[in-house]
C-alpha cells in the first residue's frame, strides 16, 4: 500500500542520516586514532553496512562504492596485522639471539609494570 511504501521511505531515509552520523564519527575516531584497530575495523563495518542498506533501496551505484570502501578499510587492517605480526616474530628472533643482558624500560624506568 501507499502508507507501507511512505513508512519505509521514511524509515530508509532515517537509517541513512543514522548511517552518515556513524561514519562521521567513526572516521573522526579512526583518522586521530589509527593505531587503535578497532576503530578502522569499525568504519569499515559501518562503510559495510550503508553498503547493503543502499543496495536494498535499490541504489547499486552507491552501494558498490561503500561496499568497495569497507573492503579496502579490511583489507588494510589485515595487511597492518600481518606486519605487525611480521615485526613481533622478527624481535622475538632478536631476543632469542642476544647473549647479553637486556633490560626494557619505559618512560618511568626499568622495570615499571603497569
């Protein structure tokens, strides 16, 4: 019926100004944070997510380019997680070499554990 149609427009419309809120925020927190996963895994999902509601209202170009962003933002996150395991691997091998004593230290001294 016309109401049904008219409900769900309004209800689509709503769930996109929510979804544009989401990604205001989750890039706000992903760009002044981008070391903490996290937040670039949640805009992704958030990208994602607008992705497949565009696509069920029908706008396939937009739904393609916001699904496309969420696959790069996932496919970063994965490629950083890789290096990171990449780099631990490599220390944990420079420290099953060293014969000399070694001492980690942080900003308040030897030994701090917090």
């Amino acid at each position: 019926s016309m109401a049904f149609r008219q409900a769900q427009t309004r209800e689509s419309e709503e769930a996109l100004a929510n979804y544009q809120r989401a990604l205001d925020l989750h890039a706000a927190l992903a760009g002044a944070h981008p070391e903490v996963a996290p937040y670039q895994a949640r805009l992704a999902s958030t990208w994602n997510n607008l992705g497949l509601l565009l696509h069920d209202a029908g706008d396939l170009e937009e739904a393609r380019a916001c699904l496309v962003k969420a696959k790069e933002l996932w496919s970063r996150d994965a490629t950083d997680r890789r290096l990171m395991e990449m780099t631990l691997k490599r220390q944990a091998r420079y420290f099953e070499h060293i014969f000399d004593g070694v001492v980690v230290t942080d900003l308040d001294g030897p030994g701090t554990d917090q």
